[in-house]
C-alpha cells in the first residue's frame, strides 16, 4: 500500500521546519560576522571572534543531549513547540543584542534550540511515516535544513549593503551594515520560526509515543488519518509487542549490552557524516575559494552555486532512500567521496585553480548531499527502538555535534600542518574507513517497520 496522502505530506513538511530554522541559524552568522564584530569591538580579537561563533555549538550540545529524555517523558511535540519558541525568541534577542555578552547568551540559548531541532524532526517524522515511504519523508528534514542555509545565505546577500573595497573597521561599524543590518538577518528569522510555532499545534503527538504511553485511541486517530483502519491496528500491534519492558529508558540504560550494537552504529554514523569532511567546504567556503584564485564577488556567486547544489541533489536523495535504499547510498557516498577527496588532494597539490577545482567542489558537495547528508538521518531516525529512541538519537546527535566542532576547529590546524592537498587526502582515508564500516556493519533498513528492524538489531 503506497501512503502519499496530503495529510502525511504536511505533517512531514510543518515538522521539517525544525530543519529549516535549525540551517538557517547555522549559516546567518557567517553573513552577520563582518559587521558584528566591528560593531562589538572584537575584529582583532581571534579569541573573541571565536567565542562569537561557537557558543551556538555549545547550545546544540545541550540541546541535543536534553531533548530526546524531556520528549520521552512529555512527548515530542511540547518540545517540538519549545524549539519553536526558542528559535523566536533568540532571533530577536540576539539581533537587539547591545553587549557581546548577551550577544553570546542568546546565541547559546538558539543553539539550544538547533540541538533540539537536529534531534526531534528526524524522530518525529520516521515515528509518524509508514514503512514505504519513511525513508522519503525522513529526508525531507535534510531537504528543509538545506533550503535554510540557502535561505540565510541569500537573506545575508539581500540584507547588506555593499561595502567598498577600502572600507576601514571604523567605517564598516558606523555604517547602517554595522549598526543595523547585522540585526535584520538575526530578526529575518522570525517569520518562519514564528510560523512554525502556530503550525506546530496543528501537529498530532507521535503515534508510537502514545501508544507507548497508554494512549492508543488518540494514536489510532492519526494512524487511520495516514493510512486507514486496517494500517492503524497493525501499526499499533506491532508497538505494543515492543512495550514488555516499560516505556521509559534512562541513559544507564541505553548502554546496556542488548543496545550496543544499534548504539555504535548510531553514533559511528553520526561522527561519520561530519568526518568526511564534507562541511568544511561549507565553513570554510571562502578560504577555498580564493585558495582557487576567485577574488570576493566571484566567491560568493560560487557559493550560491555549491547551495544550489547541495538542494538540487537532496531533493533526489529523497526519490532515491526508499527505492535503491539506506545502506547502498551511504557505500556511494563514503567510496564517491574517497575518490573525489583524491582527485581535491591532487588538485591542490598540482596547484591546480580556477573552474576545475570548483567542479570538484561541486561533485563533492553533490556526492554528500545525495547520500551522507540526509541518510544518515534516516538510518539513525530508524535503527533505535521505541523504548530507547529519544534518549539514544539524543545520543547520536551529541556525537554529531561534537564531531562537528571537531571537525571546525581542526581544519585550520591541518591545513597548516598537511596543507590542503594533505587535509583532503585524509578526509579521503577517513571517507574509505567508513565505507568499510557501513560494508560490515550497517543493515539495510528500506522496506521494513521500526519494529521489525528493532526485533533484527536488539539482543532479546
């Protein structure tokens, strides 16, 4: 049975937009920075510029790691809300920011917001979806977290005014950019995270969290809304016959033997998608750019590209998870990316510049946006059972998290260290790595109910 009625579509879509408000947060920063930091005072200050920029990280940790237990115990959508509320909020709070201190407050109080995002729209959204198209609907997180940082990245370009080329830091911070328009790329944010908020309470609680929770007939309502009465009572079956051990987990145990095994795939995964390295060419966009010999405006027309990119190819990761599957698209991704980081590695190495280094850029952005990116949000959305999946995706996605910042802070080291031809190279041995763990130990997921797959990967 083929479940692709419009009621599904738009639960899926007004959940995903925890991922749009989780990219668009991301990403304004980098557009605010030049003038931020004039505006605060700290342009010369390395130590304090990278305070500016990581205690967002520091919130996603958090974030992360709290909301998966606090969904478990009052349900997902009252926390899908609070990210809402809190992503409204912190935009506003950090454009009217007068002090760097409380700039950094409320950037860590949005990061909270990202962290939870990260977490729950993914799990609400493979909780709710039937099994043939979970993989589809999961990914349209992924899609939603790329048009956000698309959206910042244009929001950013609209919003400044153009600053010329012999502008002072004095000049830059007196100017309506370093007194206002800075905030407006903050304050942009709260027409959809405002909207997300009234839409969020159109949402049903997760039919899985009901029913574990002794509430199947509001469950059934839903389940029958998404695909009939006879879907509904299997579906709530195949729940039921996962709830002979309780219906709360605590960290304790999650790291019980019996989950170890869907645990370290999780959390391998997670490290994963950041390891590859895919997210430094996002980061670190204009370095490499300019590296490529492109002076500032032909920088920024290519990464509107590499955006445009990175959205055109998770849209067909989407028409791809539920037909080839997870585990094939991750092999593509992790051996795809070994090759392209070879041929980066190589390029740098040959002092190679201009469209063919941007080419590979692309391919690489590309390679990860079709596999990486939005699958393994589905197969960590997927693998962990009802009992344990809020606090074990929290898991996962601290690891995410701080893989991430690894990642950021140790690009700049390797580069100095490896130079670029040696970074990418090694990016390229991690991608082959996890290649071989994906070959090894993760299963193929499309086609089968996440209790199915739980009876598959727990130890009874």
């Amino acid at each position: 049975m083929k479940h692709t009625n419009l009621y599904l579509l738009l639960i899926a879509l007004v959940s995903a937009m925890g991922g749009l408000l989780f990219g668009y947060d991301w990403v304004v920063i980098g557009g605010a920075k030049p003038f931020y930091e004039q505006y605060f005072g700290i342009a010369g200050s390395p130590h304090l510029q990278g305070l500016a920029m990581s205690t967002a990280l520091l919130g996603c940790l958090v974030g992360a790691l709290t909301a998966g237990r606090l969904s478990d115990r009052f349900g997902r959508k009252p926390l899908l809300l609070v990210a809402a509320t809190l992503f409204f909020c912190t935009s506003w709070a950090t454009g009217a920011a007068s002090s760097f201190l409380m700039f950094n407050i409320f950037r860590f109080t949005g990061g909270i917001a990202i962290g939870m995002a990260s977490n729950l729209s993914p799990m609400y959204i493979a909780e709710i979806a039937p099994t043939d198209v979970r993989g589809r609907l999961v990914a349209v997180n992924q899609l939603t977290t790329v048009l956000g940082i698309l959206s910042a990245q244009i929001v950013n370009w609209l919003i400044a005014e153009p600053v010329a080329a012999d502008a002072t830091g004095e000049m830059i911070a007196a100017s309506w950019n370093g007194q206002m328009g800075w905030r407006w790329m903050f304050w942009a944010m709260m027409v959809p995270s405002g909207l997300f908020f009234v839409l969020g309470w159109l949402l049903p609680e997760s039919p899985r969290w009901l029913i574990m929770h002794g509430r199947e007939a509001n469950a059934q309502l839903t389940l029958q809304k998404v695909g009939g009465e006879s879907y509904a009572q299997s579906e709530t079956a195949r729940v039921r016959s996962t709830m002979n051990e309780g219906v709360q987990a605590t960290f304790r145990e999650v790291f019980k033997r019996k989950y170890s095994r869907v645990l370290i795939i999780g959390v391998v995964l997670a490290v994963f998608q950041q390891w590859c390295g895919t997210n430094v060419i996002f980061n670190y966009a204009q370095e490499i750019f300019m590296a490529a010999g492109y002076g500032v405006s032909d920088v920024l027309m290519n990464i509107v590209i590499t955006g445009i990119t990175n959205v055109i190819f998770t849209i067909l990761a989407m028409f791809l998870v539920d037909k080839i599957g997870r585990k094939v698209l991750l092999l593509i991704g992790a051996f795809g990316l070994a090759l392209i980081y070879l041929l980066m590695g190589g390029a740098y190495w040959l002092h190679v510049s201009g469209v063919a280094l941007v080419v590979i850029v692309v391919l690489a952005i590309a390679c990860y946006a079709m596999t990486l990116a939005p699958v393994m949000w589905v197969v960590v959305s997927e693998i962990f059972p009802n009992k344990i999946r809020g606090v074990a995706m929290s898991i996962a996605t601290f690891a995410l998290w701080a893989a991430c910042s690894v990642l950021t802070y140790t690009f700049p080291l390797l580069n100095s260290s490896l130079g670029a031809a040696g970074t990418f190279w090694l990016y390229g041995a991690i991608c082959l790595s996890g290649g071989l763990f994906v070959s090894l130990y993760v299963p193929e997921t499309k086609g089968k109910s996440l209790e199915q797959i739980e009876n598959e990967l727990v130890e009874k």
